[in-house]
C-alpha cells in the first residue's frame, strides 16, 4: 500500500530588498577570470621570449657599428695571433668582414667582403719557464678546424737563448707537416743586454729550434727593432714576420708577414685582435 507523502514546507529565502541584486557566487567568477588573465600573461610572456630569442642574433648583427682597421688592399690571405689574452674565440666562425672602405666591421648584414682566416700563430712559451695556459686548448681547436697553425715563443733577452728553445720544444711536442713553422717573437731588450748578446742568444734559439724540427723558423718583431737591433745574419737567413701599425706598406721591405693592426675586428672574436696578411704563394710554401 502506498504511504501517503509527507508535506513538507516551501524553504523560505531571504527577501532582497528593493533595487538590489541578490549575490550569486562573485568571488568565485572573479578568482576564475583573474586565472585566466595570469594565464594569457604567462603565455605572452613565453611567446616574446621566445620571439627575441629567435631574432636577437640577427638584431645583434645587424645593429652593431664596431668597426676597426682599414685592411691593405691586395690579393692577401689574413691571419690571426692569438694567446690567454683572447677568451671565448668561436672556432668555427672565424672570418674577417670588410665594408665598403676596406675597414673591418662586426656586422655580417651590412660586409661589402668576408675572407676567411687562413692560419693561426699561437703562444706557447715565454722566457725559460713561462707556459700560456690557453696554449694546448687553442691548438687543438685550431686543428679540429683545419686551420693552419704555429706556435710561438715570446723572447727574453735576459734568459739563455737554447734554454728558452728547449722549453719551447718541450712544450708544443711535435708538429705536423702542415704546420706552420715555429716563430720567435722578439721585441725587447732588457737593460744592460747588449745588441751583440741579444743576438747571440735569439741565434742560438733559432737554430736549436730548426735543428730540431728541421723547419726554418720565423722572427717576429717590430720594423724599428729589426732594422735598429737584429743582426744581419737572422734579417738574411729567416723568413721575416714584421708588425708596423697605420701605414701603407711596412717600413721594413723584405717582410714575408706583416701584421698590419692590433686594432682589428675579427668576427668570431670578442674585442679588438691582430690580424697579419701574406701572400697565397708564401703560405703555400711553408711546409
């Protein structure tokens, strides 16, 4: 039998007064709408970050106005000399960007020419001890990249000159055939060292080190110290590797390198470089 149904009372609400609408739930509406507008923030945020990282190299490049200096005008093949001083070289995207005068700039967008680096000479040594710390990083880079390479020793007038070669041998170990061949970088003199000591212990380095290798090596030094303190048997009998800054041509005439700048830009490396030409012909035979 069916039981009769309870009565139950109507639930009685609260009357709103007059003009006043009844609240249904704002809070909630409002803590939604400020989600989604954290939301679309957030979104936007990723978007331009991820905008700016796709075109900050191009931006970068583009704007950029570093320039440096006028490149000699000539068939020549460019090169570098690097050591500690230069951090954070990008190996593979060494190159030399010109713009319309002949002068090197930063930007690829705007170069005129780009030639690529065609060798490298690299610190190793310095006096009877001194080792450069990039020196082993800096060649094996070189080499994964195929760039010609050398390396060289900075001389210490003061030191005996087949000391500083032993040093020198010990620590860049053996080169291969298309190495380039080692150089002595000499540029002072210490006081009280004679024209005719310095000398005497530069020749004694060159020739342990060409004994050695069964390479001539080259001599590195400014145009006035060549011509005011090297002695006429290195001028004639190692190739010559001149540096002699703001000039049309060197001073010294039988140069086989010149570094024409240390004020160079070189893409690939941070700051202002050296950069040195030679001839196609010169490079070619330095085996």
């Amino acid at each position: 039998m069916a039981k009769k149904p309870l009565h139950t009372s109507p639930r009685k609400t609260k009357a709103v007064p007059k003009g006043k609408k009844r609240k249904t739930g704002g809070k909630g509406r409002k803590r939604k709408k400020t989600q989604i507008e954290v939301s679309l923030w957030i979104v936007g945020a990723v978007f331009l970050t991820l905008s700016l990282w796709t075109i900050w190299p191009y931006f970068k490049d583009g704007s950029s106005a570093e320039k440096g200096s006028i490149v000699p005008k000539g068939p020549y093949c460019y090169g570098i000399d690097v050591s500690h001083y230069q951090q954070n070289i990008q190996w593979d995207s060494l190159m030399v960007l010109t713009d319309g005068a002949n002068r090197t700039i930063r930007s690829k967008l705007t170069a005129k020419d780009i030639k690529p680096v065609s060798f490298v000479f690299i610190k190793a040594t310095e006096g009877s001890s001194m080792k450069d710390r990039d020196f082993k990083k800096n060649w094996d880079e070189a080499e994964k990249r195929k760039i010609r390479k050398g390396a060289y020793h900075f001389f210490r007038s003061s030191k005996n000159g087949e000391v500083q070669a032993r040093h020198f041998i010990k620590t860049v170990g053996k080169i291969s055939p298309n190495d380039l061949p080692p150089v002595l970088d000499i540029e002072t003199i210490h006081r009280g060292c004679s024209r005719k000591t310095l000398n005497k212990r530069a020749l004694d380095w060159l020739e342990t080190v060409s004994n050695h290798y069964g390479r001539k090596p080259l001599v590195y030094s400014s145009a006035a110290f060549i011509e005011d303190i090297l002695c006429e048997e290195i001028k004639m009998n190692y190739p010559i590797w001149v540096a002699h800054y703001e000039t049309e041509k060197p001073r010294y005439d039988n140069w086989n390198i010149w570094q024409f700048t240390d004020k160079a830009i070189v893409y690939g490396i941070d700051g202002y470089t050296d950069l040195n030409v030679c001839s196609s012909e010169f490079l070619k035979s330095l085996k």
